[in-house]
C-alpha cells in the first residue's frame, strides 16, 4: 500500500541530482515509519493469536 508508490518515487529520481538527496530523505524516512507500522502490526497480531489460542 505504501511501499509501491515510495519505491516509484524513488526509481524516478536521478541519484546525482540536486533533488536526489531530498526524495532519498523523505523515503527513508516515510519507509522507516510505515516498516514501524507494520511490526507493531505483526506484533500485535501474534498476541491476539496467542490470547485466543488459550
């Protein structure tokens, strides 16, 4: 959902230009707050697994 418009963004963007370093900066740290997101997901989702296995 988020991954796919962040990394297309990204591919489009020359490396050596002078807006590089800006969509870099902005994917990382885009990228870093959902990857967040999904392991407190994917935790969250084991505990409720777990309390209703017991």
């Amino acid at each position: 959902i988020f991954n796919v418009p962040l990394n297309n963004t990204l591919a489009a963007v020359d490396p050596a230009s002078a807006n590089g370093g800006a969509v870099w900066a902005t994917y990382l740290r885009d990228w870093v707050m959902w990857n967040h997101v999904r392991t407190i997901t994917a935790i969250v989702a084991l505990a409720c697994f777990i309390v209703a296995w017991r």
